[in-house]
C-alpha cells in the first residue's frame, strides 16, 4: 500500500535562508501525525510543499503515489487543506461557499447533501449557514473551512493549527472527527502549537527544528528520548534545545 504522503529528501529555500532542510519523512494511511516546531521551524513551508501550493528545489513529494509535482491535480483530488487563517468569500453565505466547493470537487447534488447534512451536525454549523460569511468570527470560519475540507471526504487532510479560535466543546468535536477519520483509514496531518492536542490524539509526532526533522516518534518514544520528560510540552522543549542532529 503507497504511503498517504511520502517526502523524500525535500529542500526549499528563500534566498539564502534555507527554510526545509533535506526533510525525509513517510505517513502511512490511517494514521494522526502531529508536525510540530518552533515558530519558522518550516512547518508552514513543508505543509504548502504537500499541498502543491509551494515547489521545493530538491527532492520529491507524493500523495497516495502521486508525484506532487509532475501529477498535480491527482494528488489535489485527494487531499484538504485547511490553514491557520481561513479564507471565505464575504459576499455568500456558508451555504453558498459550501455548494461552489462540492462543485469544484465535481461532488453530485446527492452526494453534496449527504455530505454536508452530516457536517453541518458535526460541526454545528447549522445556526449560521445561511449568513454572509463576512459577519463570521474566527471560530465560525474556521468550522465552515474545515467543512468545506471534508466535503469530497479527501484521503488526506493537512491541518495548520485546527483549534485556533474555536470553542472548548468544537476543538473537542474536532478532535474526536480527526481519530474518527484515521479509524476509517484516511490519514490527518496536523501542525499545531496546542501541544495538550497533539499528546491527546496523536498516533506519531515529528518535530522540526531549524527547517530539519530531529525526532518521529510515538508520545512515549519522545518522552524516552527526552530523558525525564513527564508530558510532550517537557519533551518538545528539551528536544528542541539540544541541537539540530537528525533523527536516525
């Protein structure tokens, strides 16, 4: 079975600043991987290099065996994003933003309203899909970008701090559809800064540190490498600390 997303020797840089640093890393199907990083750590980077909307120098990428790259559009088809600022059109209502998004994904009416019969229900959505979007908080965008995400049900979902604005019930809502959507198979790749999230429902984390990978493990593999470290915030601050070398 091909991996739900396979880097392979990635580099990118702006300039001289080297953001990813030959970044090797595979994420099988049905598995929660939590990407975490201090800030330009190149997480951002990496996520819009999976997502096709940045191309590194070096280096190959693929989604579900899909050359990233050179197969663009068939690796897009199988994959969400959903970014740390979510981006919705002022003028229509979440409804309207939600029918244009299965449109584009060429989802039939049926399937549409299937789809988001149950995403509006997840996500409680309900109360304000027929609103101009403008009048959204934070929180509100959020939960309609992550439906929109979820509506052609993608292989992959790339998520760039999820929980940022959101309530404590629907940051637990949200964490219970990514474990959902990893038991069905479908893989979630998440960076975030929330570390209590990532301990909570990761099944492997990967933490980057001056654009190079330094650690893949398990929360107790970590936690083993971090020598007395009792919580992921204990272990990420002493891994972070101790250099750059590689992971073997």
């Amino acid at each position: 079975m091909e991996p739900a997303i396979a880097i392979e020797s990635v580099t990118k840089r702006f300039g001289q600043k080297v953001a990813v640093d030959d970044l090797t890393l595979t994420v099988p199907p049905g598995e929660l991987y939590a990407f975490l990083g201090p800030n330009g750590a190149g997480k951002t980077t990496t996520i819009k290099m999976i997502c096709g909307l940045l191309r590194p120098q070096r280096g190959t990428i693929r989604v579900c065996g899909y050359p990233v790259g050179t197969d663009g559009l068939a690796a897009k088809a199988r994959l969400a994003y959903v970014p740390d600022q979510p981006f919705l059109y002022d003028k229509l209502t979440a409804r309207e933003f939600l029918f244009f998004v299965a449109e584009m994904y060429g989802l039939r009416p049926e399937q549409r309203d299937r789809r988001l019969d149950d995403l509006i229900q997840q996500l409680a959505i309900g109360a304000f899909i027929d609103q101009m979007t403008e009048s959204f908080s934070h929180g509100m965008k959020q939960r309609v970008v992550l439906a929109a995400a979820l509506l052609h049900d993608p292989q992959v979902l790339i998520v760039d701090e999820p929980m940022v604005g959101l309530d404590p019930r629907t940051v637990r809502t949200v964490k219970d559809l990514f474990v959902q959507r990893t038991r069905e198979g479908r893989t979630v790749f998440m960076s975030t800064h929330t570390l209590e999230v990532a301990e909570a429902v990761s099944d492997r984390i990967g933490i980057i540190h001056n654009g190079r990978l330094i650690t893949v493990g398990t929360m107790n593999e970590l936690k083993r490498r971090a020598t007395g470290s009792a919580t992921l915030e204990e272990a990420f601050l002493r891994l972070t600390e101790e250099g750059d070398e590689p992971c073997p």
